[in-house]
C-alpha cells in the first residue's frame, strides 16, 4: 500500500471523526479551525459527511438555491420566419443556445419560484448570420429582467448566413417552467 494515500486517507479519517464528535457535543466550528480541511488540500473547507455540502458558509450563498427535485424546463420553437434562412436551421441554432435563455430564466425564478409562462422573441438576422436587432414580441413573464436577459443574450448569436443579403426576420417562442 502507498503510504502517501494510507497518509491522506488518515487525515480524512480524522477530520471527519473530529467534526462528527464537535457536532454530537453541540460545539460549532468553522472548517479553518479542523486540523487538516478536506484532507486533500490543508486549509480547504471540509466535505459534510452529513449533507455532502462545503462546510463553512463559503460562497455557496451566491449560487441559486433549487427546492429539492426541481428544475427548470425552457422549450423553444420557430414560430415564424421570413427570408432567406431554413427554419430547420433556424430551430438547431436556437437550441443550441437553449442554455442562455436558461440562465436568464434561473435569475428569474431566484427571486420568484412560481414565474412561469411563455416569451416570443423577434430576431432580426443581418447578411452575415449575425443578429443585428430583438424585441419582445409577445410575453405573459411577468419578469421584465428575463426578457432582457434573453434579448442581450440573443444579440451575440450568429445563424448560418442566408446568402441573400437580405434581412431575416424570425419569431422564436419559448416556453419557461420550473418542474
């Protein structure tokens, strides 16, 4: 057996064995104060045993807090499209960048659980396949923050080139749920 893994494996052993007793005694400690963190990096906060969460408070705070067993659910669809661009393509770009639109929706929900409903976003696509223009077209979200989330996302996409040169004018629709 290697010693340096029967060394670390020591520590942890000890760590936890140390936070178990403070916790059964009632005493409070912060994961500086352990003698050897996580046992893989010295001063690292621990691993719960318990919860399977960072010790310590850290900067978990800032992430969004998920009830248990739910999720977000964004579904995207071409609702309408005029020039020269496949809706086909239209829609593989559009999913692509599905994980935008979550983002957006996510900051939402941290702040209301029960926002729901559906957004209709109007993309203006330049010659090139870059989106030069969007607006809300229709939307019952009532969180004006998503929908501008969404469209500053949406002004950094690139769609295929129409080839035309001409303008295209597409109308994606969104479904936001959180299941």
């Amino acid at each position: 057996m290697d010693p340096m893994l029967d060394d670390k494996t020591n520590r942890r052993t000890f760590a936890i064995t140390a936070f178990a007793s403070l916790a059964l005694a009632g005493a409070s400690t912060s994961a500086s104060e352990t003698p050897y963190g996580s046992g893989e990096n010295p001063g690292t906060p621990a691993r719960s045993p318990v919860i399977g969460g960072r010790m310590g408070g850290g900067s978990e705070s800032a992430q969004v807090r998920r009830p248990p067993n739910r999720r977000s659910r964004v579904r995207v669809s071409v609702q309408s499209i005029a020039g020269g661009l496949n809706a086909g393509v239209a829609n593989r770009v559009l999913q692509q960048h599905v994980r935008d639109v979550t983002r957006c929706y996510e900051e939402g929900v941290a702040g209301d659980i029960s926002l729901h409903g559906h957004v209709d976003m109007r993309l203006v696509i330049g010659g090139t396949g870059s989106v030069t223009g969007t607006e809300v077209a229709d939307s019952s979200l009532a969180a004006p923050q998503v929908t501008q989330c969404m469209s500053t996302s949406m002004q950094g996409w690139t769609f295929p080139s129409p080839g035309t040169g001409a303008l295209v004018t597409l109308v994606a629709h969104y479904e936001l749920a959180f299941r």
